[in-house]
C-alpha cells in the first residue's frame, strides 16, 4: 500500500509540474506572439485596412493589427547586436497585457510618429543602456545613392525596457511606432503581416 501510495504520489506530482510548465511557456509565448499571421506572396502587405477590415467580422476574432517586423543591427556604447523590430501602433502595443505587466523601467510609447521604442531588458544590458540613452539601428534594407546601396541607419531614444521571463524576447525584440517603421524600412501605408488574437487559441485551425 505505501508503496502504491508514493507511486500515485509521484505521477501527480511529476503531472502537475508538467502542466504547470506547459501553461507557462504557452503564456509567455502567446502573450508576446499572435495566434495567426497573414502574410501575402509579395514582399509586403499593401493595403492592410482592406484585409482588416475582412478579418475582424469573424467570429472568434478578439484583436487584430498590422505589423512592420524587420531585422536589425542594434549598436550602443561600442556594442551591436542583432534584433527584432516590430512596428506596432501605440493602441495595439498596448494590447499586449504580457509587455504592459512587465515593464520594468521607462512608459510605452504614445506617438505613432515618434522615435521613441522600448527594447528587452537583456537585450538594454548587453547594449550597457537605459531608458532614456540613444541606440542606433542599422536596417538590413539599403537605400540607393550616389555612391552605391547604403544601409539606413537612425538613433531611437530608449523610452522604456521590459522583461516578460523568455530569454529569446527580452535579448533581441525591439518595439517602435508603427509610422515611425514604416519610414524606417520604407514601406509606407504598408504591412508585414496582420497579427491575429484569438478568443480561444484551440480554435486557430477551424477559424
């Protein structure tokens, strides 16, 4: 009997970690993540209102929004790293309950035209920054001139970092104004993709 006893024990403990683990990850990567993207065939998303618009009368649909994601160069007190830019406008950023509950130092962004972006704590640690110092980001896009193809390159003010626990977004995620991406890389009154949120993310295949 004791022996039955710390067997059933140890499966639902080892079980409940499991779960447990697995609740967490899913959390930590949906609250950061949407449940679908739409991409098109081409480079970009042309007329993302259009495509919103279809999207967000289907049922199951909780929150939807452009997005401008983009690789870059981050560089900073002699320092540079690869990261992830993702425009966002400031209502839809603040949708991400997961990045407003862990904000660690600085605000969100309230200007979609501003140069103000909030970057990952650890990714602000590598850089030696804080909120408030300049970070330079060097697009992998290049722009045409007399002397050949030059990469664009700007300096962002730091507003404000966060740390939502994945070592993966909080080393390399960079957040910046939706408007202020689009002129970045050059793709005006376009998108990358549509993110989309789900009332349920067990319904992502049916819907």
């Amino acid at each position: 009997f004791l022996g039955i006893a710390l067997g059933v024990a140890t499966l639902i403990i080892v079980l409940s970690v499991m779960n447990g683990f697995k609740e967490e990850l899913l959390n930590r990567i949906l609250g950061v993540n949407g449940h679908i993207n739409v991409y098109t065939n081409y480079s970009d998303i042309k007329d993302p209102k259009t495509i919103l618009n279809k999207i967000k009368n289907l049922s199951g649909i909780e929150n939807l929004s452009p997005i401008i994601e983009s690789q870059v160069m981050a560089s900073a007190s002699g320092s540079s790293f690869g990261a992830l830019v993702q425009g966002l406008n400031p209502k839809d950023l603040k949708t991400r309950t997961l990045l407003v509950n862990n904000l660690v130092s600085g605000k969100l962004y309230e200007k979609n035209e501003s140069a103000n972006i909030v970057i990952g704590k650890r990714l602000a640690q590598k850089l030696r920054i804080d909120v408030g110092d300049v970070v330079t980001l060097i697009s992998t896009k290049t722009t045409a001139t007399a002397f050949g193809n030059l990469p664009r390159v700007k300096s962002f003010k730091v507003l404000g970092t966060f740390n939502v626990g994945m070592y993966e977004y909080d080393s390399s995620f960079i957040y910046m104004p939706m408007k202020t991406a689009q002129n970045f890389f050059k793709l005006p009154d376009s998108a990358s993709s549509i993110e989309i949120f789900l009332s349920d993310p067990n319904d992502v295949s049916e819907i």
